[in-house]
C-alpha cells in the first residue's frame, strides 16, 4: 500500500520574496558604497554578505551546524568550500526547498529541541538570533559545540536609544551581551555593517511601493469593479483583527520593508564571533 506523502503548505510571502529575488538567500545584501538600487546589486550584495561571514569563519572549522538555515543558501554555499555543513530549520516548506538547493543535511526542528549526539566546530545564526531567546540559543550551543567552539552571529538589534520602541524586531545589543558573558562565551570578533544593509530596507521599499503595492491594489480594483460580493467579503477581511491588529496591517507589515530611516536609527546590525570558553 503506497504511503501518501503529507502535503507541505506554501508559505505566500517567502514564495513571492523568492520568486521576486530570484536567490536562494533570505538574509539582508551587504552593499558597495554608490550601487544603484536594482535587482542585479540586491542579489551581489546578498552574495557579498555571506562571503563576508566566511570571512569571519576561524582556520581549521570542519563542522557546521547552520541555525534557521532558511531554503539553503548558506549552507549550499559553505558546502562548495568543503565545509561539513547541516541546517536545521521547524518549517517543513522551508525543509522542501532547502533540500532541493543542497544535499547537506537537514533537520526539521527548532534549536530548542534539537537532540544529537554530534557536536560541532562553529554554529551559524545568519539572521536566526533574533527570534531565540538569547540564553536559551546560548546553552544550546554551549551543548552543541565542541571544546573551543565557535558561534557565529550575524543580525540586527535594537541599540540603547530603541529600548522604550515599540513593535521594533530582535533584541538590545547591549543584553545580548549580558547573555553572551552569563553563558561563558567570549567575543572574538564583533563587525558593524549598519551602513552597508541599510540600501536592502531602501530597495525592498522600491519594490513594495513601485510593483507590489500597485499590483495589490490593481487586484482589488477589478474585484470592486466586476465581482462586488468577492470585493466587499476581502474589505472585511482585512479589516478582521488578530491580536490588536487588522489583516491588512499584518499583511504590510509582512510584506513591506522598515524604513531604513527607522532601522539606522534604532537598530545596529552586528556580526559576532563567539567563542565557547567552558
């Protein structure tokens, strides 16, 4: 008796990012001073940006365990250097495409309740920091690595002037610190590339505003003008709330980038080299 295989839901909005970038990186570009904003320089900046962190990677690392590794970018592009690499991501749709991008291993699990015997030379959290508690990701890894480990931590937190701001992503710098020294890392390395990400915030709005935006709105338009009922049942969607918030709010906050004015202000993107010293 054949087995049916368990369907695995699209997710919508990272199915459009991919469509759109036509990359396999889910992290931010690290762009060249004076690069037009167009989809040629988003896709070398994302590519500079991992080239970046492997610049970072200590000599004589062999294994890697990359933390929220996406659809496998990251780890398609470590393997090419000979790097033993697996990814370890909850989302079974990001587990089907990460495993049509590369053959390193991957498990279906969140860091929290990862179990294996194996231990590791480095962990990459490329933009994963932000949505662990930084303890809980730090006694994990202290489990994982090996004597002399190291953890490389790559991704944006809020700064001391963003501590009252509401609603604004990630954690302050300054705690992440404070969990750093209580679960016996130490920093190795620390690199700000604030500046040089901003341009991704600024070309994602470009899009939103110049593509997405009209589309969405286009969309609606032939609804109202051609099937009323369907047009009136998605206003009343959108204006259901979840949580204190409209779907409609949701969708834009999903789906629109922050200003890069409100990121350069409140937040600092930072790459951290940790090292396990216990």
């Amino acid at each position: 008796m054949k087995q049916e295989k368990t369907k695995v839901q699209v997710q919508p909005v990272l199915k459009l990012y991919l469509d759109l970038s036509k990359t396999n990186y889910l992290h931010f570009g690290l762009w060249k001073d004076g690069d037009e904003l167009n989809l040629k320089n988003f896709q070398a900046a994302q590519e500079r940006y991992i080239e970046h962190l492997i610049s970072l990677i200590p000599k004589n690392i062999k294994t890697i365990l990359d933390v929220g590794c996406g659809v496998g970018g990251n780890a398609a592009k470590l393997k090419s250097l000979g790097y033993d690499v697996s990814g370890i991501c909850p989302d079974p749709y990001q587990e089907q495409l990460f495993k049509k991008n590369t053959d390193a291993k991957f498990y279906l699990s969140t860091i929290e309740d990862f179990n294996t015997e194996d231990k590791y030379d480095m962990i990459l959290m490329s933009e994963s920091v932000q949505y662990i508690n930084p303890d809980a990701a730090l006694i994990k890894a202290q489990k994982l690595l090996k004597t002399g480990g190291y953890l490389l931590a790559s991704d944006y937190f809020k700064n001391e002037e963003a501590k009252n701001i509401p609603n604004l992503p990630s954690f302050p710098l300054s705690e992440y610190k404070d969990a750093i020294k209580r679960n016996s890392f130490s920093i190795e390395k620390e690199v700000e590339i604030t500046k040089n990400i901003l341009p991704t915030l600024k070309y994602g709005s470009q899009v939103y505003y110049d593509y997405i935006k009209p589309t969405l709105n286009c969309i609606l338009t032939t609804l109202e003008v051609h099937l009323k009922p369907i047009h009136f049942l998605v206003e009343m969607f959108f204006k259901f709330k979840i949580g204190g918030k409209s779907i409609k709010q949701i969708i834009k906050n999903n789906i629109a980038p922050l200003p890069a004015e409100t990121f350069e202000k409140y937040l600092t993107y930072r790459a951290l080299l940790l090292k396990k010293i216990s």
